[in-house]
C-alpha cells in the first residue's frame, strides 16, 4: 500500500490540512533541556508538527523528524527553513519501521504509544543516550486525550515496558492529592541507556 493512502496518514493529513503552527513541545524535554547532550543525533517520533524536532535542532542536535502525515512534515520543514535549522524529515509507517539498533543519541516521543515497539526505541539508543517519553495515563481527571484505553498507559506501565533503560525522571501523580494541581492525566519519562 501506498504510505499516502494509508488510513492512519488520511486521517493525521486532514487532521494537519489546517493546523498551521505547532504547539509547545512537550513538557518532559522542555523542563529536562539540561540533559542534552552538547552534539548528537536525536529523533522526534511521531513528530506531528514538530514543537520537539524544533526545539531539539535550535539546541544544536542533529535532528530528524519521521511521522506519517506528509501534511506535518511539509509544514514543519517550512518552519525549520524559516528559522535557518535543518530537520531531517521522513515519511514513515511507525507501526512498522522501527529506528535501527543504537542509531540515536536521543530518541523523544510524545502521544504516541505502541509498546511492542518500546524495547526497539531503547536498542536504538547509542550508549548512553537518552529517551523522553510524554504520554496520557489511564489516572485521569478530565477527559482529556484518547477515550481508547490501548492509547492510554496503565499505572507504573511505562517503568515495565522500558526495564533495560536507567531511570532518570519518572512523574505520574496519578488521582493522589488535590487533583486540580500538579501533572495529572500524564505520565512523564526519561530513561538512559
């Protein structure tokens, strides 16, 4: 099948049809920036329209961006030529094409979650490089993000999936507390090889 005319890059090209900018990236690189490593080679997976291979190149990392949606990668690599950085982008089947055995330096993931291929994104880690993963937890407040539970991790699931990486950060709150505070809906990651 044509990757164009596959149902999932139909749906995500419609979705970006009118999306023009992108929004923040995601939190877990934002608030850790510190952990970079000063040269690299890093993917944004399932980059959308690439906040996280953005903010990634402006910190001097050698960047590519995969995705399915031929529409977000068009549109990120506009942005990246507008703001003088060079971004990689790819078209790629996620759901089938894993990054080759210790290809990045820094591998970032946000809202998108196939466990089968979580001990494929830590093999593809260069020694130690570093994996920052952001994605919803089943412990929700509110409604937001997918109602599908298989898109949503269980509590302390990411910690099982990802044994052979060394822990670096780990936030999911969870229902605890005052739910009006705090990060909630979310499980924050970043594990290092």
């Amino acid at each position: 099948m044509d990757l164009g005319q596959h149902p999932d890059a139909l749906r995500w090209n419609k979705r970006y049809a009118d999306k023009l900018e992108a929004g923040p990236a995601s939190r877990v690189l934002r608030d850790n920036l510190h952990l970079l490593p000063a040269q690299g080679k890093a993917l944004d997976l399932a980059s959308g329209l690439g906040a996280n291979a953005l903010l990634l190149a402006q910190q001097g990392l050698q960047v590519e961006a995969w995705d399915i949606s031929e529409v977000a990668l068009q549109r990120l690599q506009d942005r990246a030529q507008a703001q003088g950085l060079a971004i990689d982008c790819q078209l790629h089947d996620l759901r089938s094409q894993a990054p080759a055995q210790q290809s990045f330096d820094v591998i970032v993931v946000s809202y998108f979650l196939q466990r089968d291929m979580l001990p494929m994104l830590a093999q593809a880690l260069r020694p130690n490089g570093l994996l920052f993963y952001q994605t919803f937890s089943r412990l929700r407040v509110d409604d937001s993000g997918p109602d599908n539970p298989d898109f949503r991790l269980a509590d302390n699931e990411l910690l099982e999936l990802l044994p052979q990486l060394k822990l670096r950060l780990y936030r999911e709150e969870g229902l605890c507390g005052d739910v009006a505070k705090g990060w909630r809906n979310e499980v924050s990651y970043i594990g290092e090889k």
